[in-house]
C-alpha cells in the first residue's frame, strides 16, 4: 500500500503535518511494506530536505497514492479521484462553508476518514491536537495579561520553537500575590493548559479553598462540569448525568466569578448544557473576571465575552460588559479576551510531532491488521459515492434540505 504526505493548502496558511520526518521513520520501520511519498511544500514546519535525509520521496505527484494524509479541509480542485484521504474535513457538525467540499468528496468517489471520527468504541478520540491548543492557549492568555497592564512583555508564541520556549518565556513573568486563576475541563485541552501552569510553579488548590482562602502566591483551580454546574433538584449524581441532562442543570459558575482574576476555558461544551456565565452575569458589580483565555471558542455561547473567534495575528479584544459590545482590550472597562481558534498553528513543530506519535499509534496499524479494532470502519465517512450508514444523518445537509 503507498501512502502520500500532502501539501496544506488552505488559507492561511497551516506549517502542520500528520507525521514529522523522525516520526515517518519510525512508521517505514515498524511496517516495512509500506510504501511512502512526501508532496513537496514550502510551507511545511518540516522541509523538503528533512524529509530526503530521512529517506523518503519528494514528489509534485500524488496521484499513484492510495491513502494520503492531510491536516487541514483540501480544496476542491486539489482533490485527487478514487483516493483515501486523512484530515479535518469540518463538515460532521454540518458546517455549511463545507457543504460543497463533503459533495465534492462524493462525486469524486473519496474515502473520507475525517480525524476527529477517529475514536474508541466509547466514542472518546484517539487522536487531535488539544493538547497543543491548551498549551498555547494558557501561554497567549498570560501574554494577554502583559499587554494589557504592561507589566511584562511576551513574545508571540508563532515566533517560538517550542513548548520548552513557552515555559521559559513565562518563568520570567511576575503575577501579582492572591492572583487567581480558574481552569475549566477534564480533557486533553484542560491538562495541556495544566500542564503549562504546573511548568512555571504556580500552586494547584483544591475547589474549596480556591473558593474561600485568600492566598499570598498566585494560585489555580481546575473545575469539572459538576463544580460549575449544579443540578436544578439539589441532588449530585455524577458527570454522566450531567453528559445525558444537561437541561436537569443550572450554572454555579458565578461563585467562581466572583473570585477568579483569569479564566482559561479548556471545557467541552455540549448542546442543551447551561451557559457558564451569560451578558447577564457579567454585568454583576461581583464577577470579578478581567482575562480570559477561551481555548474552546464557542462563539456567541457559554463564556459570553467570547463574541467572535480572534486570529494568530490580532489574538485580543476587549469585552465591554456592560454594553456587551467589543472594545479595544486596553479599555479601562474592558474584560480582556483572546479566543484564537486554531492555536495549535502556533507551535507546528511540537504539535505535528505529537500528531505523528498518536496517529503511528492509533491508525497506522489499523491499515496493516486487517483493521481488528474497528478503527478505521468506524472513522470511513464515506465510501462508493454515499455517505457511511454511521454518517447518514448528514444527507439531509448535503442535499441542502438544512
């Protein structure tokens, strides 16, 4: 079977690919038959020439391919007929910019497996970048801090190597004593975040204590969803009710409001389930929140000073509660808010190499053991021309019925 790395070609511009040079290796030596061919890119983290010495094909032409790997939705007209393709295709939410590409996916007679149906059987993902994007989301929330009480100063993170640059970055930083910061989720998105506020030392408190001590250090919480959320009957059951009721559920956020000077969201917010603080709340003399770092980026949802996705290059806004109206973030009035929504962008090189390392992992052996664990079977959005039965619910959308 060959198997093709292809070019990024959507804009702006992504420099991540599904497998480094090292980790390529590391596949061609773990299932010796396969064949492999790396498209020539000038935007790739990685260079043509990294991949050469590493032993691989550097070609124009994709088209003797059978399965190609991609980050990023691929145009149409750069699609190739009668192929398997790999990558966030953005289309199973029913996203209507995507309507014709999932079409086009069809009436080419693609194999689509679309990276986030790449799950157990429970349903949890096996691959993606939210690690990365709570890395870089907790370092560009604190370089938010900087910038609006110019305190310090941070480079942008795209101008850094590393997450090991990141953290040394922000080991200079000074943050004022009782500083505190609330970090919401229990995912990959969370604990990357974690693991960057664990890197600089800041101290890890229990909910309780974050809630009523005051501290003489900057201190964080992470909060899971029965922490902020509450149900309406005043019994606790656990997180599965919560997954399958949310409407039986109220927010308790406020009590961290009330209390918090940094929100980094890094939660999950499914449908049905309560806001976390509306335009209502914000406007309490008691919500205390100046800095927000909304990793999830729901967009006019349940963080409510999120009202717009922010970009790589103009990262801030500001949030004026009382007039719900965004401002510039330097606004004496304004909570400040970076709401990037593809921040793994930002750190290519790290976040293509923890890709690479999942996906050798999770999929590639899938290809070579007759797919045993259903991974592949469960991931294949397409096939023949029609949708997969598990996938079904999306003819109505591409027939454009909705």
């Amino acid at each position: 079977m060959k198997f093709g790395i292809i070019k990024e070609r959507k804009n702006p511009p992504d420099r991540r690919v599904v497998f480094s040079p090292e980790k390529l290796q590391e596949f061609k030596n773990q299932f010796p038959t396969a064949s492999i061919k790396v498209e020539s890119s000038n935007i790739r983290v990685f260079s043509d020439e990294a991949y050469k010495k590493a032993g691989f094909e550097i070609t124009e032409n994709m088209s003797d391919c059978d399965v190609l790997f991609g980050v990023k939705e691929v145009p149409i007209d750069a699609l190739i007929n009668n192929k398997k393709y790999f990558f966030f295709s953005h289309t199973i939410k029913k996203q209507p910019y995507n309507r014709k590409l999932l079409n086009a996916i069809l009436d080419k007679n693609i194999v689509l497996f679309d990276h986030e149906t790449i799950v157990k059987e429970n349903g949890m993902r096996l691959i993606g970048f939210g690690r990365y994007a709570g890395i870089v989301g907790a370092y560009n929330g604190f370089r938010a801090i900087g910038l609006k009480n110019k305190n310090f100063s941070l480079p942008k993170a795209e101008t850094l190597d590393s997450q090991k640059e990141l953290i040394s970055k922000l080991k200079k930083i000074t943050l004022p004593i009782n500083f505190k910061i609330l970090l919401t989720g229990n995912g990959k998105v969370a604990y990357g975040a974690k693991e960057m506020l664990d890197a600089i030392a800041i101290k890890e408190v229990s909910v309780d204590d974050y809630l009523s001590e005051n501290f003489t250090e900057p201190v964080y919480c992470l909060a899971d969803v029965l922490d902020y959320n509450k149900r309406k009957d005043g019994k606790v059951i656990d997180n599965f009710d919560f997954y399958d009721h949310p409407e039986n559920y109220e927010s308790d956020f406020m009590r961290f409001a009330e209390v918090s000077d940094f929100f980094i969201a890094g939660h999950f917010y499914g449908n049905g389930a309560p806001y976390l603080f509306t335009r209502q709340d914000a406007k309490s003399e008691k919500f205390k929140i100046k800095f927000v770092a909304d990793i999830s980026c729901d967009v006019d949802g349940p963080v409510a000073s999120t009202l717009r996705a922010s970009t790589i290059a103009d990262p801030i806004y500001g949030y004026n509660s009382k007039t719900e109206k965004e401002v510039d973030y330097t606004d004496d009035n304004a909570i400040t808010v970076m709401a990037v929504d593809n921040l793994p962008c930002e750190l290519p090189k790290d976040a293509s190499e923890g890709f690479g390392e999942m996906f050798l992992k999770n999929v590639i052996p899938a290809f070579f053991n007759n797919d045993k664990d259903g991974v592949l079977a469960r991931a294949k959005m397409t096939e023949n021309g029609k949708l997969t039965e598990r996938f079904a619910y999306l003819q109505d959308f591409i027939d454009g019925r909705e």
